[in-house]
C-alpha cells in the first residue's frame, strides 16, 4: 500500500466519519474542513488555534488597526492646522505651503520633506474625507493582516511611489493628499488576493481600483494621475516583497525590500523634481 492510500483514509478526530488528507500543523491530528482553522503557518485544529495562534475574527479585525487610526489623527491634525478648509479649495497658510509637495522646492532648496509631508496635507473637507474613508476602509482589512509594523512599511512606501510618480508627471504643480498612499493600499490588497487565487477585479478591490483610476483621468486638471498611479504601483510591489518574504519566513527581507523601493522612489522624486515633467 502506498503514502497516499494511507493519507485517504484518515478520519477527523472530531468526526469519526469523515475522510480527510489534511492534519493540524501543529499537533498533526486529521481535521476536515469544518475544523479547520487557517493560521500562516497552515491549517490547525479548534485546540491548538486557540491556544498557540491568535485567530483573527470580525470584532479583532476591527479592533487592532493601530497605525491606521494614528495616520488618520495625524492627517486629522495637520489639515486643521493647514487652513485648507474649502469645500474643495486647494491653498492654506505657511503650513500648506512649507510642505506641500512642490518640485522647484525640492530641487532648488533642497527641501527634500516634502517628499513626506505633502502625503499629509489635503486641498478641502471633501479631500480629506474621501482619503481618511478609504483609509479607514483598506487599512482595517490590511493591517490586520500585515501587522502594524509592516502596514506602516507598506504605507510609507507607497506614499513615497505616490511623491515619485506625481513629480514625474508634473513637477511643477502644488500636490497634496494621502491617495499616492491610499492607492498603495488598493494595489497591496489586490496582491494578497492574487497570491490567495483571488482575481480582484472580481472583488470590491478591483473595482475600487477601476472606479478610482477613472476618477483620476475624468479630473485629471485636479486630481494628480501620476501620484495616484505612482502610489498603487509602489504599494503593490511592497507588497509582493512582503508577501514574498512572509512565505518564506524571512521577513527582514520584506523589510529591505520596501526599503529598496522607497530609496528608489526619493532618488526619482529627487531627479524629476528637477526636469519638465512628462507632460510639460
């Protein structure tokens, strides 16, 4: 008799009459699919999920998104601080302007924060409404996922692509908003369900990207193409390299990774903020 016949006929240890080829990946007990608790490191019985892996439900999903909650105070505080309060007005005070994304800036005074801080500040109610929702949205289902340090990795990352990809296009104009990151966020996610077998575009996901790129090329006068682009590239590369790296239980490489990628996009910020830009 050969392993695989072996294998057919284990039962579950819960229930006798069913026939499984999956065991516990910790205590290695067979366990059909109405026991089976997925973990990252595989499948586990009822006992051994509660009490070596902590399983993530609704309500901890819901719970635990710890940086995202201090990225939407942080935009929160600085918009109120920037005096950009128009319904969807663009402009403020010192604080608008000392650090919002602008390529002479950058180029000509070094003001190389900007690369940063530009991802913080927003034109009007409706701007910062729209990024802190989807934030709020992505960053409960990612961050759970990822764990807070990698979410924050994740997230610099993309905002980082998001400066790149706006100063190439047009270095010369005023940006502002978290939607190079919040993009990110979207391409990450729909990376995580690729690499589950999931087509996005046949999820919310997917269509939350679609729906926003048109909006982005529909006002492309006031909306910025290329940091929205920039960032849902970035973020999906960052994520490949985390999800990547977690597979295969190196994540200090996921970490160089990221760290690769936002050298790369602050040395092309740096050179674009120089130049015409594409479109000029």
């Amino acid at each position: 008799m050969d392993a695989s016949a072996g294998t057919a006929t284990k039962t579950c240890y819960r229930h006798p009459n069913r026939v499984t080829g999956v065991s516990c990946s910790s205590c290695g007990r067979p366990i059909c699919p109405d026991c089976m608790t997925p973990t990252s490191v595989g499948m586990r019985c009822p006992e051994c999920a509660r009490q070596r892996t902590k399983v993530h439900n609704m309500r901890t999903m819901t719970s635990e998104p710890r940086v995202t909650v201090a990225l939407i105070i942080v935009n929160a505080v600085v918009f109120l601080g920037s005096g950009s309060f128009g319904v969807g007005s663009a402009g403020g005070n010192s604080l608008y302007r000392n650090f919002a994304l602008f390529g002479p800036s950058i180029d000509v005074n070094n003001e190389y924060w900007r690369l940063i801080t530009g991802g913080f500040l927003h034109a009007g109610f409706i701007h910062i409404l729209f990024n802190m929702y989807l934030l709020w949205i992505l960053g409960q289902m990612l961050e759970p996922l990822l764990g807070s340090q990698r979410f924050a990795t994740l997230y610099f990352t993309a905002l980082l692509w998001g400066s790149f990809g706006a100063l190439l296009l047009k270095p010369d104009a005023v940006t502002v908003g978290a939607s190079g990151a919040v993009f990110g966020l979207m391409g990450a996610a729909a990376v995580e369900l690729r690499s589950r077998g999931i087509n996005p575009f046949q999820t919310n996901i997917g269509m939350l990207i679609v729906l926003n790129l048109a909006l982005s090329f529909a006002f492309s006068g006031s909306i910025s193409v290329g940091g929205h682009i920039g960032g849902l590239v970035g973020g999906a590369l960052a994520g490949m390299a985390l999800g990547y790296a977690d597979r295969h239980r190196q994540r200090a490489l996921g970490y160089a990774a990221c760290a690769v990628l936002s050298l790369f996009a602050i040395v092309g910020a740096i050179a674009a903020a120089g130049g015409n830009g594409l479109t000029g």
